[in-house]
C-alpha cells in the first residue's frame, strides 16, 4: 500500500494515524472512566490515572506526527460521488474541531496537574510543569478538562456516525478511503 494518498483512498501513513488515534482515544477514556470502579488510593486507581496521562499526552505528542502527516501525504481523496457543498463543509469544521481537542485536552490535562503541583509523568520521565501551583487554576482548569472531554464523546461519536451513514445510507466511499486495505471491502 502507498504511503501517500491516491485519488480513491488515504495512504497507509494515514490511515494507520487515524486508527491509532482512535485506540489511543480510547485507553485513554477507558483509564479514566474505569478508575472509578476502584477506591480511592488503591495502587489500580493510582496506575489508571497515571496511564490516563501517559496515554493523553502520548495523543498530545502524535497529533502532531499526524498533521505532518496529513502535510505530506498529498491532497485528500475526494468523496465518491461528491457530496454536496455544505456536508463538506461541515465535515471540515467537524475536523477542525477533532484536532482542536487532540490538542487541547492533552494541553489542558499538562496545565491541570502543573497546577495542582503533581508530577507529569510520560513513560519513565518527568515532564516540566507548564505553570506555578495554583489550587484556584488547578481546579478551573480540572473542571474544564471534564466538560471538554464529555463533549469529546459526541465529537468523536459524531465523526463516527457520519461515516457510518456516509457508507450505509448515502452509499459513498468516504468510509473505505479511511480503511485499512484488508478491512476497505464493507458491504
């Protein structure tokens, strides 16, 4: 499979972004959501949380990799048959913003435990802290993170209904372009 985009499908570069992002995503609402069922201070909760971390600035570091990506990889493969004017222009804005959460969660999460004065850990290292302890900021900046992430779920569930009814109501190839070549034949 070709690196770069074509004229009827992404390039492996980008398709296999996509998906990782996706998997990413999702460990890292899965660590935050399931440290929950553990009690306070337990070690799980504690590894959970800091996995949530790792994992979201993991997200923060690739997104970066993914829009380089996206600069390199050629134009993108237009919708076959094309939409109308406004789904793709919605469909831009809807992007627009799925990279602005990439960013701004991971950001957000950095700054929030910054400062709340806690370590910023990343897979062995210590990443500086981006501000001063501040228990006021900490927790504006907490509360925040939260409302954002509880929108990243209808974002991120509304990228993926769309494709879905691209694919299965509107019967174009906008899903197969995304697809990993093995997995491109739906029906």
């Amino acid at each position: 499979m070709n690196w770069k985009n074509t004229t009827d499908r992404y390039g492996s570069l980008s398709i296999g972004m996509h998906w990782l992002m996706l998997l990413l995503l999702v460990a890292v609402y899965a660590c935050i959501e399931l440290r929950e069922f553990y009690p306070r201070g337990s070690a799980l909760r504690e590894g959970l949380k800091t996995w949530h971390f790792m994992l979201g600035l993991s997200v923060f570091a690739l997104v970066f990799v993914r829009l380089a990506i996206r600069l390199v990889s050629g134009p993108v493969p237009p919708i076959r048959p094309a939409p109308p004017l406004w789904q793709e222009r919605l469909a831009a804005l809807v992007h627009l913003a799925l990279y602005a959460f990439l960013i701004a969660m991971p950001l957000l999460g950095w700054l929030t435990l910054s400062a709340s004065g806690k370590e910023i850990p990343f897979f062995g290292l210590q990443l500086p802290a981006l501000v001063a302890p501040d228990k006021a900021l900490a927790g504006s900046l907490k509360e925040i993170h939260e409302t954002i992430g509880t929108l990243g779920y209808y974002l991120v569930g509304l990228h993926a209904a769309a494709a879905l009814a691209h694919h299965y109501l509107l019967r174009d190839d906008t899903l197969r372009r995304i697809l990993p070549r093995r997995g491109g034949q739906l029906s």
